[in-house]
C-alpha cells in the first residue's frame, strides 16, 4: 500500500518535471508547478464566476444553437483508407491467414 502511495507520487512528480521542461513558458508566465500550486490553492473556494443557477434548456435547442454546419471531425474516407492499410499489413504479416 505505501509503496504503491510512494511510487504515485514519484510518477506525479515526473510528470510534472516533464510539463515543466517542455513548456519553457505558459502563455501568461506561469510555470506548470505555479499553476499547479495555485490549482490547489483555489480549490477550497469556488470560482465568483460560476453560477449558481441551473439553466432551464432543452436538448434540440442546446443542439440546434450549437450545432456546426462545417466539415465534420469524422471523415469515412479517412476511416477506410486507414482500415484497408491496416488490413494489408496484417495480410503481409500473417501470409498464412487469407479471406476465402
């Protein structure tokens, strides 16, 4: 159990040592360790922005209002070129599997 706490922690610190070293700096200064800190710093008080209020909205209005008529982020072409090299690798790999 402790030692499983210890090496969470080891890992935690890694990553942050890691974010660190590969952001020089955050777009307003702050290091990913000052961010962190303040992070938990404001934890116990929620932000003044938050509302408290429940928002009263249906489900085909919140769709209808934030729907996006541009190109999707899903594009089946993609999909089935990305399959089919798939499906040839696999076939060079495994000569011995074949479709009948």
């Amino acid at each position: 159990m402790t030692l499983g706490i210890l090496v969470t922690l080891v890992l935690a610190g890694a990553v942050l040592l890691v974010a660190n070293a590969m952001s020089s700096t955050a777009s307003d200064g702050e290091s990913p360790w000052r961010a962190f800190r303040a992070g938990w710093a404001a934890r116990r008080e929620p932000s003044p922005a938050v509302d408290d209020e429940p928002v009263d909205l249906k489900l085909v209005e919140f769709l209808r209002v934030t729907s996006d008529e541009g190109e999707g982020y899903l594009h089946v072409d993609e999909l089935s070129e990305g399959l089919q090299r798939a499906r040839d690798r696999a076939a060079r790999a495994l000569p011995s599997l074949h479709r009948s």
